[in-house]
C-alpha cells in the first residue's frame, strides 16, 4: 500500500535501493530527491521533529543567564544557563501572546517579553505578568515556559523535541575514540555567525562529508594542504555519525599542534578529525582549532547555517595580539565558506535541469553512502542493519 504520492513513494525507494548498493557501485541521489517538497515535509517531520540538532557550544554561554536562540523544525527555542550553571532550552514563545520572548544571544538573569512583559526565570516559571490581577483564577504560577530537552556532551549542546530520543552520549560513544583526545570541550568560542544558503540542506551535507573537492574547488585556501591519499575512513559504519580523518603538511597555516600542545602525540599532532553527526551537524576538529556547521532546512532551496569557530587553550594562551589573530583565521574560513557556498548552490541549480541524473561515487566520497543509509532508515523505513555492514566493510578491508 503507497504512502504518499507515487512521485514520492518512487524516490524513497529509489533512496533505499542505492543506499545498499554495494560501495564499488555506490551513487549519488537523483536530483528531484533535493527538490521535493514532499520529501522535505517528510524530512521536517521524520528527522529534524525527532533527532538530535546541534545548538551551539556549551562554552558560548559560560554565565549564569548567557543565552543564544535556535529553532527546531518551527519552534523557536533558546538556550540558557541557569543559575546553578545547568545548561537548559525552553519555547521561545510568551505564553501570554505568542511573542518571541529573545533574540540572537546575550545574558539576562530575567528573561521579559518585549511585548506585555511578562517575565521569566531561568527555570522558564513565569515570575511577573503585571495586570493580570483582575481575571479570576489567574496565578503567576501555574506558567511554566515548555522545556526542551537537552544534553551536553563533549561541550557541544544537543536539543531534540523527541521524549524518546536515545541518550547522545549512547549514540555517540563509538566517536570518543577518535576525538576524546583533543579534549575539544576546553577550546575557546571566538567566532559564531548565522547565514542562509540557496541550496538544500543535503547537498551542504554531502560536500562537508567529501575531500574529493578540496584541491579543486579550495585550491586558493585550505585544498593545497591536503595529502589527499591521506584520508582514513572508519571501517565500521555507524547509526549516528560518520567520521573521516586527515592530515596536514607543514605548509599548513592552521590544522598542526602548537607546540606547547601536551595532550597530543605522534601523527596526531598533525592529524584532524571530521565527524558529521546525523542530520545536521559537522565539525573539522584540528589539534589547534575547530569549526563547525549546523545546518536547519527551510524549504528546499534554502538552509540555515550556524558556524563558528573556537582555538585550542594554549593557542589562546600564546597570543599576545587575540582580536587580530582571530579577525585573520575568521576571514580565511569566510573565504572557505564562500568557496563552497559557490559550489553548493550551483549543484542546486543543477538539479533543476531535466538532464541531471546520479552519478558514481568516489571512493573519497565513502561518507555520502553512510549519509544515505541514515536518510533511507529515518525516511524510507528500509531497516538496514548497520552492525552487519561494519563486519561488511572490515572484511573488505582485510
């Protein structure tokens, strides 16, 4: 019995059958999957309605009322440390007339509607509605703003709107292995900044996932610095995110060990870590910095992106000029950004063309499968059973 629309029902299947296609003869996605309304509907509801999305770093709100906004499919939430330094999200929306209560980011120790003022604690209670006093029955206390849920891991903050969601440190225990030794939780914010795409929220996704474009379509910043042949994929797949690794060379301005960088050791000091945790969020984790994307659709020809940028501790302790550090390393990954801004909303011009087909995968762009067998389990029900594909793989690779 179909599910939806014959059109739509076509694609998801289409999506199941090339996500187990064998990784010799992997493919990309047919174009209309990028351009489907139907498919992003089903997006809305089945992924970004249910799994975890990346709101930022713990460490950007390191005070007791330091805030930042989100939004989670439509619900706009914010983010907030409260007084006994817990890190909690609750509905950014006034429970008197719908108003967003915040915007952006900043620090109160109330939290006051712009539009009635009524005001709120940390703990989302509201704890003034001024000339409410007439209405019978009405009590300040019985108003509590919905708390979303959240979990902090690694310094990254998760929020999810699924009261059954797993626990993110169960999801993504395998990855401790690759990034607990960069200690990333202790790296210093120093750059965040929002932007909107014309491209869909996939195809950023995918070109994240993939170093096939890098000495190409980077070769005026980051691309020259990559050995290419260096990369290293994991041998397992997982359920939850798909991690790469890979070096620089000593021609790179950033990406190498400082050298009173103690924690790590051999290649490692030289070595990066690129997970991206499905859906949406990605990072490249170097041994002197880390950036980072999280990615929110909004239709399908547009994507909210947050990145940001944080350096390693003793980088900020060696730097006698910060400001001027930072202005440089945020203008160089701007020019990244834009680099493949270019390239991402072209493909999605290029998907509107009757001509577009899939193409086949480089074995640089392992990772657009895992990405695929996670969209084909969330969207298409196809259950295919990631631990028999990990002794898959190792097998092949032995």
């Amino acid at each position: 019995m179909p599910k939806y629309a014959p059109e739509t029902d076509a694609l998801l299947e289409t999506l199941a059958r090339t996500a187990r296609l064998e990784p010799r003869q992997a493919m990309t996605l047919p174009p209309a999957f990028y351009r489907s309304e139907a498919i992003a509907e089903i997006e809305t509801e089945r992924i970004f309605k249910r799994d975890w999305l990346c709101a930022g770093l713990a460490a950007e709100i390191p005070k007791a009322g330091d805030y930042i906004t989100f939004s989670i499919a439509a619900q706009p939430i914010f983010v907030v440390r409260d007084e006994a330094g817990t890190v909690r999200s609750f509905s950014n929306v006034c429970l008197h007339r719908l108003m967003q209560l915040v915007e952006g980011r900043g620090n109160a120790r109330r939290i006051s509607c712009p539009y009635h003022a009524w005001t709120y604690d940390l703990t989302g209670r509201v704890i003034g509605a001024g000339h409410m006093g007439r209405p019978p029955h009405f009590d300040k206390r019985d108003y509590c703003l919905p708390e979303i849920r959240t979990e902090v891991w690694e310094g990254w903050i998760y929020v999810t709107l699924n009261p059954d969601a797993p626990r993110v440190a169960d999801m993504l225990a395998p990855l401790l292995k690759d990034v607990a030794r960069y200690q990333m939780a202790g790296y210093v914010p120093v750059a965040q900044q929002e932007h909107v795409w014309a491209t869909n929220w996939k195809m950023l996704c995918e070109n994240f996932m993939e170093g096939y474009h890098l000495p190409v379509a980077h070769k005026a910043t980051v691309g020259a610095w990559f050995p290419v042949e260096d990369t290293e994929f994991s041998p397992e797949v997982h359920e939850h995110f798909t991690v790469q690794t890979f070096t620089k060379d000593e021609t790179a301005s950033y990406g190498r060990a400082h050298e009173d960088n103690t924690r790590l050791e051999g290649r490692w000091r030289y070595t990066s870590v690129m997970p991206t945790i499905f859906p949406s969020h990605m990072y490249v984790l170097a041994p002197d910095h880390f950036w980072y994307l999280s990615l929110r659709p909004h239709g399908t020809g547009e994507v909210k992106l947050k990145f940001g940028v944080a350096l390693a501790p003793e980088v900020v302790a060696s730097l006698t000029d910060l400001p001027s550090y930072v202005e440089t390393l945020v203008g160089f990954f701007d020019r990244v950004n834009e680099e493949d801004r270019a390239v991402v909303e072209s493909i999605y011009k290029g998907a509107a063309s009757p001509l577009a087909e899939a193409g086949p995968l480089s074995w640089l762009e392992r990772e657009i499968q895992d990405f695929q067998i996670y969209l084909a389990n969330r969207l298409a029900d196809a259950r295919i059973d990631v631990s028999a594909l990990r002794r898959t793989v190792k097998e092949a690779a032995e």
